[in-house]
C-alpha cells in the first residue's frame, strides 16, 4: 500500500463513508481547508465554519483511520463585509492549524488584494505555510498578480493551487511548491503526466498531488487512481512518494 | 423502479455522487433541512446556512436528477444568541421552502422551548408544514412536552420525526404525521417492520419514511434496502408506496 497524504480537501461537505473508503486505498491524512458556498452576509459565517473544522470535523472523522488537518482563511469568494472581525478570530486560533487557507485570488479586485496581502502577513507572522488558489479564469494573468503579492509581502511558504500548463512557467523557478489538483476539471491523469515528465523528475521535492475534493461533483478515487497511472507510466516510486506524501508532510510538519 | 423521496435529509453534508448514486434507485426528490455542526455565534452563520440551503444546493445538485427541496428552522442544538434576527430572515425567505425544519426540543430548556413555539406560530401562519427532531436521550419525556407545545399552539401539520418503540404510542393518536428514520443508530429494518406491522398497516397515511443522511456515519441506501425488506416481509406495495412517496408528496405539496 502506497501511503498518501491529500493536502487540499473541503472535508465538512463530504460524508464519514468517503473518508473511510479513502483510508482504504492508504490515505491517512487530509489538510482540510476553509470554503463557504455563498458570499457570507458576516462575520459569524466564517468564524463558525472555521470551529466547524477545527473543533467538530476532527472528532467527526476520528474513526475513519484518516486524520484531519485544519485550515482556516478567507477565500477571494467568500469575503463578509466585516472581514476585520474575521481576521481578528484567525489571529487567536490559527495556532491549532496546519495552514492558512485557502486564499488567492479570484477577480484581483482591490478587496481581494487586500484581503490576501493581510493573510499572507499572518501567516508569515506565525511562520505557517499558505495554500493560495488560482482560478479557473484567467490563471495565467491571476497567477502572475499572485507571485507581485508574494513579493511585495516576502514571504514564499505556500503552495501556490491548482497549477497546470497556463501558469506552471511562471511559478517553476520560485521558491514555492506547487500544487497539481488531480481532479475532473482540473487536471487529468494524462496532463499530470506530462507535468511529471517536463517539471517534477528534475525537482520532485517541489510539488504536492491533491484532489480539492468538496462539494463539486468529483471523483473520490482521483489521488490513487492518479498515482497508480504514474507508477504504470514508469515513473520513479522515489518520485511518486515524495509528491503524494513526502513533501506535503514536511511542509504542513505533519 | 419504486420511486421514493426521502422526506429528512441534510445535502449539504453530502457529495453530488451520493445522490447520482441514490437517484439510480429510484430517489426522486428531497427536503434538505437545516443543522450547523456547531453552536452558532450570530445570527448570520444560520441565515447563510439557509442561503446555502435555498440558494446553492437545488443548483449544485440540478445534475444528479434529484430535485432538493429546501426546509429552513432553528435546530434547538443550533441557537445563536440573537435568533431573533434568525426568526426576522426566516419570515422573509420560508416562503421558498416546503417546510419549517429542523426545529424540536434536544434538553427542553426554557430557551428550547421558546424557539420551538416562535417557530410553530410561523409554520402556523404561513400554513406550512413544521419538521419536528425528538432527540435519543430521554426521547419519551422530550416527546411529551414537544405535544404540549403543539397543543399550546394549536397546530399539528408537523411531522413528528426519529419516531421509534420508545415514543410510538404517544403520537399515534395525534392528529400528525410520524416520522420513521430508517438508519443506522436510529431505526433498522427489523424494527421497521414491527411498527409497520403493529401501526402503519392500519394506518398508512400517517407515517413517513426517512434517512437522516448526513454527517454522522450513515448507510447511503438505508431507504432503499429497507423498502426491499419490507416488501419481502410480505408488506402491501400500496402501503410501501403511502409511507416512502405519498405522504411526503402530499405534505410538503411536491
């Protein structure tokens, strides 16, 4: 059994029965990361959604045999108009996570902007990693105002999401890892190898396999079913363990 | 294919593939009821709850050929502390929902009580049907005072739900309909069947089939697998077809 670890699920939207079929297959940890569905109307949306994964989903997945990692962040679709008040609620118990996440950018409006600089100046504050979305639309020009926020903060201790061929040049020689989403609509096993072949066998400790599994229609199976293309295509175990646990163990230090 | 809706299920805690899969059995539509995981800190964590409730669930879940239909209420282990902002939403939106729900008593507290009578009073004037949870603990006690409460109100267009031996014979008389929660902790098939032996046969339309399908640990196709059971204990289809479509359809007007 090849031992996995998924460093980007939204857990709360998915049942006790997904994580036990996924332990299965050899996942044994899970980053779970913080999403609202709607744009919250305050503060409160947040702030509870973040005690929902902090304090209830590792006691509800307990007996799974997954262990769940919290992380807590404002995403650029999920900004309430008193974002303060969040902020100030992430400064007290962001401790008790493993990330900041899952921020970015969507739009790169000013509040957007804002909002992101704010979370990468806490999370290089207690020296916790950042797992920053980029979107669907616009990755490349998105991506590259993502890397100017990076900059201007100094601060380089994140996983820069769902990266595929539209934006990989522009973050390959960062100091950064990079997370390649296997997931429908994301990237398919067939373009991950290819990534494989062209980025990762010359730098493997860089990159991190995860499935953004939550409420989209998904498949539960992508991360195994992914690695096992991989080990058929020939690509080195050395490599595989390090992009599907190795790495994101050491950055999340679980 | 019997076709079936499963009358108390809470979808937000569920994938897309869950219903794709329970839509091959026959499921046809849902009521999705609210409940948050924590104790909510304001009012705004349970009005976007109800959002994500009426907003986004029937659009996420329009391609699993299951129609989801929307029930909002104050679950008594959900009362934030200014739910009156959370009763002033409610009377604005709960039009867009085929029902009030989940509400009950879990301890009985002066505050429980309250909120289940406030919310009474509003499925009463808005003439819809109220979603009633009576709790594992001390179920026969809480179920009592929960009729006390309808009787002070005077209205009974509920389902009184998660009904088994322990509270059957305080309802059955009552002018309302009885919830049967066929799952895992709650009620299994054998037990089903007594009761439909011992109640339901005399008495079809009173009594409704349900799931819970949510976070906890759950059986996916508990309503399924107990519809078959019963059928090959020799139960009347018409009867089958009353307690797990019917009625609900009659009830909630879908």
């Amino acid at each position: 059994m090849a031992f996995m670890i998924d460093s980007h699920v939204h857990s709360v939207f998915r049942s006790f029965e997904d994580f036990e079929a996924l332990s299965f297959t050899g996942l044994t940890d899970v980053v779970s990361l913080a999403f609202y569905p709607v744009i919250p109307s305050g503060s409160t949306t947040l702030i509870d959604h973040f005690r929902h994964i902090i304090e209830a989903e590792p006691v509800r997945l307990s007996g799974s045999y997954i262990r769940v990692h919290p992380a807590i962040g404002v995403h650029p679709r999920c900004i309430p108009p008193d974002v303060q008040s969040v902020f100030k609620y992430m400064k007290k118990v962001v401790d008790n996570c493993v990330a900041v996440g899952e921020v970015g950018l969507e739009l790169a409006t000013n509040m957007e902007l804002e909002v992101l600089r704010e979370q990468l100046k806490l999370s290089k504050e207690k020296d916790l990693p950042a797992i920053i979305h980029t979107p669907r639309k616009e990755k490349r020009i998105i991506t590259a105002k993502i890397i100017d926020v990076l900059r201007e903060i100094g601060y380089f201790n994140v996983v820069i999401d769902h990266v595929n061929f539209e934006n990989i040049d522009l973050v390959a020689d960062l100091d950064v890892y990079i997370g390649l989403t296997v997931q429908r609509s994301k990237l398919n096993p067939e373009d991950l190898f290819k990534i494989v072949e062209e980025y990762v066998i010359s730098n493997p400790e860089k990159f991190i396999l995860n499935t953004d599994l939550g409420r989209d229609p998904s498949d539960l199976f992508s991360l195994p079913k992914s690695i096992q293309f991989l080990r058929v295509k020939g690509v080195d175990k050395d490599v595989i363990r390090l992009i599907s646990e190795k790495n994101a163990s050491s950055l999340f230090r679980i």
